[in-house]
C-alpha cells in the first residue's frame, strides 16, 4: 500500500483533500489521476483503488466518489484502463476492469451495482476467461444493485433499473431493466438532471 506522494499517484490540489483517506495500492509504472473537484468522503479505507502493474485510473472533474452509505471500490488488472468521467456520481459500488470500463460525461452508478469487463475465470479447459470492454455512455444512469457484464454497452442518456443484469448492448435514450435487461422505453434528456 502507497501513500499520498507515491509516483504515479497525481491528486490535483483542487481534489478533495478527502481522498487522503481513501486507500490506493499502485503497482509498478500504474498511474492514477484524480482531477480537480474530484470529491470523496472522508471515510478510512471507504474508497479503495487498487491498480496493478502498467494500470491506469482516471478520474476526471467534479466526479463524486460516494462512500457516505457503501464502499466504493475499483480494482484494475496489470495494463487495464478506468475512465470516471466529468460530473459521473458513483455511489457505492464496485469496478473491476481487466481491460477497460469507462464511465462518460456524467453517468451515475447506484450503489451495490457491480461492473466486471471480464469472466474472471475460464470458462472449460478448452475456452478461455473473456474479456471484453465496458462502456457506459454520457449522462447514463444505472440504478442499484444492477450486474453489468463484459462487453456491455449502455448508452448515452439511458437507464437501467435496479436489479438488472446487462450483458449486451443498449442503445442510447433508453429505459432497461431485468434480468437480461430488456428495452422497455425511451429517456429523454437526462444532461441537466442532478445528482
Ligand atoms: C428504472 C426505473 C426508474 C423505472 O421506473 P418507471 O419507468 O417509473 O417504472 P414503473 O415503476 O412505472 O414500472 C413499470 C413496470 O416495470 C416494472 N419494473 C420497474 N422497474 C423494474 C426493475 N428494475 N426490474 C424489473 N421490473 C421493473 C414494474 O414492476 C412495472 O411492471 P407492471 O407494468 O407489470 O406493473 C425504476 O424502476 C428503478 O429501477 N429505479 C431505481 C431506483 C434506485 O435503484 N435508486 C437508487 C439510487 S441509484
């Protein structure tokens, strides 16, 4: 476990100074970036980011890292990529990202909500763990304890209810939920809608 002033480690000084509190482990040549206005509560340990080796976290502006009810926690393989996006909410949930999971312009994840870009295991001797990346679009949100799979696309402005499980594509101004999700309606405009 690194501390605050480790190489790799690039907290903007108009970040929360809340993140002091958070833990974050950084394997070799990992990089990440948490930007200006970037808030988090003070919570020990509430907020864990683990990158391994090569890996790279960015968290862009003004995103809020929510542990008020529930950790959040983000763990990133060897090379693996995380983009938090601008304005995103996370609240309370869990990323683990073997290749890449990126979060657009604010896009909301509830709490309990998991997102894996992979299987994490092999499927038989004869088929390998897959891997695919996840995107979640601009101004998206995905409500609580929703199961986002590898390979997933959740569009711009979409939404997904609680308890889903998405494992394929979503269009954009789209209303989804069960388990598979299914398209259930469209969404307007959701950029002006607060946090
Ligand atoms: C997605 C959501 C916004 C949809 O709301 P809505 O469009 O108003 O839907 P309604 O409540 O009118 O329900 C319409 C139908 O869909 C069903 N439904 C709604 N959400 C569902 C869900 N997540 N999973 C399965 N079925 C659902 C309802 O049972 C209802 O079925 P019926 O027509 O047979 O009675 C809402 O259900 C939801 O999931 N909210 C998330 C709340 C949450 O998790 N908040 C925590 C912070 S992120």
């Amino acid at each position: 476990v690194r501390g605050w002033r480790e190489p790799g480690l690039h907290i903007h000084p108009a970040a929360s100074s809340n993140f002091c509190a958070a833990e974050f482990v950084l394997g070799e040549g990992a990089v990440l970036s948490i930007a200006a206005g970037a808030v988090t509560e003070r919570r020990p340990g509430a907020l864990r980011i683990v990158l391994g080796d090569g890996a790279e976290v960015t968290v862009a502006e003004r995103a809020w890292l929510r542990t008020e009810i529930e950790r959040v926690q983000i763990i990133v393989g060897p090379g693996a990529k995380v983009h938090i996006g601008p304005d995103s909410l996370l609240n309370g949930c869990y990323l683990s990202a073997k290749k890449s999971i990126t979060v657009g312009v604010h896009g909301f994840i509830g709490m309990g909500t998991r997102v894996f870009d992979a299987d994490q295991h092999d499927f038989d001797t004869e088929h390998a763990e897959r891997i695919d990346p996840v995107e979640i679009g601009d101004h998206a949100w995905v409500a609580s304890d929703v199961t986002v799979l590898r390979g997933a696309q959740i569009g711009a402005h979409s939404v997904v209810g609680a308890r889903s499980l998405v494992t394929g594509k979503i269009p954009s101004h789209t209303l989804a939920y069960g388990v598979p999700a299914r398209l259930k309606g469209p969404v307007g405009d959701r950029s002006k809608v607060h946090h």
